[in-house]
C-alpha cells in the first residue's frame, strides 16, 4: 500500500483525483490486513474488492460507520492541535455533558427530538467556548501543562456525567436505549442489521465534513484560521484576530465532540465514562496522528480504518478492545514515515517545546544560616517520622494501602526523570511497571527465582523496553510522543497482560506469589514489613535520581529540554543522552512494578491507560521538575483517592488538578518555593544580607517602568534629531 501511495505522489494527476485514489487506497489495505490479522486466511471478492472470510462485509461496513464517529473525534483534536499545539484530552468530554442532557431530556422528560438536537450543538459549542477561555490562563504557559490541565478537565466531565442521571431524570445511571424517530429504519447487509440510527452518522459525518471544509476553505474566518495555524505570531503581526480565532476552533471542536457522542448513544449505547476514556480518546489520536494533525480528508478515511479494524478484533476474538494493541504500531509508523513534515514547524521558534520551571535551591549565601539548617533537618525528620509511623498512623489493616502509595511514589521518580529534567513527555509510565510486573512475576511463580533477582531482571528488561521505545523518540517531536507512551500502555494492556496471548510470560491463573523470607532470616509475610521494604527502595531511587541530577548526566538533561541545539553545540550527545533517560526511567518504573506483583496478582487493569494518566496528572500538580514535589503529591493525591472514594477522586484529579494548574502552572512546589523564598528574603533582611538571587527579580520590576521611559525618550530625540539633520541637508 505504501508502495502505491509513493507512486502516487511521484505522478503528476489533479488533486482531487489523487484524494480519491489514496481514499480508495488505504480501505483496501485495511481490509487485508484485518484478514491477515483476524481472519481465516481466505479472501472473497465482492466487486473485486477483497473481503475476508472470517470477517464478513457487514462487520466491515459496521466498523467503516463507528469509524466516523472516531473521524469526528480526530477532527476536533486536529482544530485545536492546530490553533494551539496541544493535546486536548479534554476533547471527547467537550460535548459529553450538553449530548447526555439532550439525550436525557428526549429519554426521561419526553422531549421532542429536533430540540434535543438544538440542546446539544449549543450547549456543546458554549462548552468549548468557556473551556477556550479558561485555557487562555496558560497562553504563556508550557504546553505540557496545558495538556496535562485538560486531562484534569476530562475528570471534571466525567463527575458531571455520572451526576446527570439523578439531576435530570431521577434515575441513578444512564439508560441503554435511546430512541430516536429513525430506529425503525433496518437493512441487514452481511448478517449484521443496520438501524436509521447508523444512517444518521454517515449522513451527519457528510455534513460535518462537508461544513467544515467550505468553512476553512471560502470563508474570511476560516482562511484566518488556517493561517494562524501556520504561525501564530505572524498572522498576530498582520492583524489577524488570533485570539477570536481560538475561541471559534474550540466552539467547533465542541460540536464535533457533541455530535460524535450524541449519535454514538442510540447505536452502541454509552457506558459511564466511556466517551472520555483514554482509550476512545487513542482511537480518535491514531486517526489525527496518520493525518499529521492537519489533513481532515486523510483523518475521515483513518477514522473509518480504525474502526474496521476494531470490529475486526471483535470477531476474532470477542474482545473489541484488542484493536488498542495494535494503535501503538499504527501511531509510531505514522509518526516515523511523515517526520520530515513535521520537522519544519518544530524547528520554528513559534512551534518549540516550552521548557519547564526549573526550582532553584536555596542560595548559596543562606545554606550555611543555623535557621536554614534546622529548618532542613527538622522538615526531613518529619518526612522520615511519617513514614516510619504510617502504618500506625492508618492501621495496621491499611499497609497494603501504604505500599501502592510507595509504589506511586517510584513510578513518580521515573516521571521527573524522564519527562521534568530530559523534557520526554510520557503519558504509559506504568506500562514499563506492567512490564516489570510480568517478568518479575513469571520468574518468581514459574522458576523459582529469588527475590532480588526477580527485581534485578525486571528492572534490566524494563530499561531495555523504554530504550526500544525511545529509539523512534529521537526522531518524534514534542507532545507526539505523549500518544506513542499512550499508545503504549494500551499495548501493555490489552496484549502483554493478556493470558491468552503471552500466558507463558505472566504467572499461572489464579497463581499467588508468597512475599518472599530474606536471607533465610527475615520473613516479610506481614504487609507492614512490606512496606518497609518497599519504603527502603523509594528511598534508594530517590538518592539515585538525586545524584543523577547534579551529575554531568542531569546537566545535559536540562540543557537538551531547554535548548537541544545549544547543548549540541557544546558537544551534547542527544541520541544516548535521551536514550540514558529513558533507560533509567524505564527501569526505575519496571522496578516499581516488580516489588508491587509481590503485594498483589498481576492484572492488567492494575496498569491500565488510566492509571498511567491519573500517575502524570499527579507528578505535574506535584511539580514534575522537583523531585519531592512529585513524589509527596502523587503519595497524597493516592491517599485521597483511597479514603475519599472514587467521587472524591475524580474530584480531586478534576477540581482539585484544575485548580491547583490555574493558581500554581508549576504545581504544588512553585507554592513551596514562592512561600520558601519569602521566609529567605525575610531571613537575609534580618542577618544583612544581599542575596541577588532572591532581590534580582523583584528589584528589575520596580526598575523596569523607569528604564522602559529613559529608552523611548531617548529614541524619540534620536528621531527628531535625524529629521533635523535630514531636513537641513536637503
């Protein structure tokens, strides 16, 4: 198929000829592949098109449908991709809440349908209008955390889905059947019954498609806002209303997502929550991504090829999500084949990485105060006291709880290294933990080793997977890599943690592994002793991670984040340099996973795509460029998830995540290091102390309106006294 398409591209034929050329191109090349994946290794033709046997052309048609739902999804991700070089994760939660009150309203209050519509698109356009507003707040913001401030809006979405039901229906979930004027409609094609309500996506897919394209292609607003895309700061320049733009692509990234889920409910109802997962969210990223994040046409057909390839898995093997394994594939060959496309925007300065707050230490003329000693000493030996007294402190019967929350902790470790000092953003940390869990697992139960190896060797492979899925990193720009780690976790997920599939690696079903009797002497059988044990290596990988930074190996972490062709400058090796990251993260994480299969079964859903986001979300609101900062906030924000319930949860990941990013963008230790540097300023007032460090930035501001007066002046004589001279010489 690539092949084909090449060839295409080296033909001199009109564009719309080659738009439907490639169209009719990669449906057939999914239809073989699902053969070769899913079906019985026979091909029919219908029309001389190739259809498999096991896979019948209704599954096909079936999946080409749902597809369009996830083209819906790609389309929205692409508008806002393009206006503002994030990652919405918010998106599919756009029109979550407006559709399932207009389907609500229709369900339980009895609402005429056309009304229900109106509810919708305005609702979902005014929700993307208000979201557009809040997100101008980190305009001058990294965009990783305004990426990560939209995976804290899709858990704000999420609660308000699951209390929609008793706000507006009285009923304490959603209903499984949406009626809607054309479900009587039926035609059976291939042993699967299509309803009106599957002729409804393809007719509102057209019009979508067909809205969208006169929009950005005949209209003064959509010519505009095709040029913003290109280069922000230009079209600022030349008066383009860049801002007023913003606003009008989220409004309809909002009605894309509205319509997507309120056509997705009549057909294969709407489970709670389902429509923000990660891995509906994957299936509309993998489709954006083969569209290099501006293609509408080529994200409709990859749409439809996602989701043929979905029900395809369906019928192999009963399970639709086993399609998510294959996205990792997908993304990455995707990423690899168009990086020279992407690699003139990345290489602009409007379109470069923003690097991340980097918190300073104290300075260096206060470290040796008494004050800031015991301060130091005292906040570690509280630190150390709660640790050693938690199992007290929540009960004995809460140690299990401890030892998740140690474990988070360590994943968090692998996150600052990785993503807040080398600048790699990864959303599949505990896919490497889930690695390290299987290994280490299936060697404890089927062979018998002994502790420590099990965790040395899981540890070795997990650095080694991290390595293999840093190698495309080098050649993937920016937050691209967050859906390769994305992608990743579903492939962990859904194939390594599958019995069916690698049951040789993982233990026996059903199997318990013992914790393990150290030296022969130390028994660790009590969860409590556990703890300890796990305690001891956070403790460990946090003096590793510590020494690392203020090694050279840190040094060119953060000058690679900050500005790669500067550290390359100096002699900077950015292929082993990132790779060392991602070895030491990846095998930070895998250890994590290791030592957590001694406390529980491995099971994939202990390291499902929603943990890895829930672990980053954490690690950022924490302060993923501080060590501490990271590793307390995933530690409390776990302990709230454990004691507050799974409604306090998604409130505090959603309400509590958002708030903290609109106040502190550098999470919780930006708030530490502010109050920090108050009590310094105070302390070096009070000893007679000038510490340019701590006054520099303050003393700038205040100087700052006079010099900017002293310049213009100075300027505005300058030009008076050149039109003088000018105007005596002539």
């Amino acid at each position: 198929m690539s092949a084909v398409i090449s060839t295409l591209g080296d033909i001199t034929l009109p564009v719309w000829l080659r738009r439907v050329l490639l169209a009719v191109t990669w449906p057939v090349g999914v239809v073989v592949a699902v053969e070769v994946l899913f079906g019985r290794g026979l091909l029919a033709h219908v029309a001389g098109v190739p259809v498999p046997h096991g896979v019948s052309l209704g599954v096909l048609i079936n999946g080409a449908i749902l597809g369009m739902l996830y083209a819906l999804l790609a389309f929205g991700l692409i508008l806002v991709y393009r206006a503002n070089r994030i990652i919405n994760f918010a998106h599919a939660g756009l029109g979550l809440v407006p559709a399932v009150t207009a389907l609500l309203l229709v369900t339980n209050r009895g609402w005429p349908y056309p009304l229900s519509i109106g509810v919708m698109l305005i609702g979902s356009a005014l929700v993307g209008g208000v979201v557009e507003l809040v997100m101008r707040r980190f305009s001058t913001s990294p965009r990783l955390i305004a990426t990560v401030f939209t995976i804290g809006l899709a858990q704000i979405f999420v609660y308000l889905e699951l209390r929609l039901p008793g706000w507006i229906g009285g009923t304490p979930g959603l209903p499984f059947d949406f009626p809607t004027p054309y479900t009587h409609l039926r035609v059976e094609i291939g042993g699967i019954i299509f309803s009106g309500d599957y002729f409804a996506i393809v007719i509102a897919t057209a019009v979508v498609c067909a809205g969208l394209a006169a929009f950005l292609r005949f209209t003064r607003m959509g010519i505009a806002v095709r040029a913003s895309a290109e280069n922000a700061d230009r079209a600022s320049l030349l008066g383009v209303p860049v801002a007023r733009l913003s606003t009008v692509v989220w409004v309809l990234a909002g009605i894309c997502s509205g319509i997507a889920v309120f056509l997705q409910a009549p057909v294969t109802a709407l489970p709670t929550g389902g429509s923000v997962s990660p891995l509906v969210l994957l299936y509309g990223l993998a489709a954006a991504v083969v569209a290099r994040m501006e293609s509408l046409p080529i994200a409709f057909a990859a749409g439809m090829a996602v989701g043929v390839v979905q029900q395809g898995a369906f019928v192999g093997s009963s399970r639709p999500d086993d399609a998510a394994a294959l996205m990792l594939p997908v993304i990455l060959g995707a990423l690899l084949v168009q990086r020279r496309r992407f690699a003139r925007a990345y290489d602009s300065g409007v379109a470069s990485f923003k690097s991340l707050q980097e918190f300073r230490p104290v300075p260096l003329e206060l470290r040796g105060l008494p004050e800031v000693r015991r301060v130091r000493a005292a906040s570690m030996a509280l630190v150390g006291a709660l640790a050693l007294a938690a199992p007290w402190i929540v009960g004995p019967g809460r140690a299990v709880f401890l030892t998740q929350a140690v474990i988070a902790g360590m994943v968090a470790v692998s996150l600052v290294v990785l993503s807040g000092w080398a600048g790699q953003i990864s959303l599949g940390q505990f896919a490497f933990a889930g690695v390290g869990a299987a290994v280490a697992g299936g060697l404890a139960t089927r062979h018998g080793q002994d502790f420590f190896v099990t965790l040395a060797v899981a540890t070795v492979v997990g650095a080694v997977v991290a390595v293999l899925i840093g190698i495309p990193a080098l050649r993937v720009p920016g937050l691209f890599l967050a859906v390769v780690t994305l992608g990743l976790g579903a492939a962990v997920q859904y194939a390594l943690l599958s019995r069916d599939r690698f049951g040789w690696l993982l233990p026996p079903r059903g199997g318990f592994i013992t914790k393990p009797e150290l030296y022969g002497r130390i028994s660790l059988a009590s969860d409590t002793r556990y703890y300890f044990v796990c305690l001891v290596f956070l403790g460990l990988t946090c003096l590793s991670a510590w020494s690392l930074r203020h090694s050279r190996s840190g040094r060119l972490f953060i000058g690679l984040r900050d500005n790669q062709r500067a550290a390359q400058s100096f002699g900077a090796n950015v292929t082993t340099t990132r790779l060392a990251a991602f070895a030491v993260a990846g095998g930070i994480a895998a250890l994590a996973g290791a030592l957590s299969v001694y406390q529980s079964q491995v099971d994939a859903n202990s390291f499902s795509m929603d943990i890895s986001l829930t672990a980053f979300l954490y690690a950022v609101v924490g302060g993923l460029t501080s060590l501490p900062g990271a590793v307390l906030g995933t530690m409390a924000f776990t302990a709230v998830a454990y004691f507050g319930g799974p409604n306090l949860s998604v409130l505090a990941s959603g309400v509590g995540v958002s708030t903290v990013l609109l106040v502190f963008p550098g999470g919780f230790a930006q708030a530490a290091q502010q109050a920090r540097d108050g009590a310094l300023r105070w302390l070096a007032d009070r000893h007679g102390l000038h510490v340019p460090a701590l006054v520099a930035d303050s003393r700038v501001a205040e100087s700052q309106v006079g010099s900017d007066d002293a310049v213009l002046r100075s300027a505005a004589e300058h030009v008076q006294s050149a039109g003088v001279l000018a105007g005596r010489s002539s």
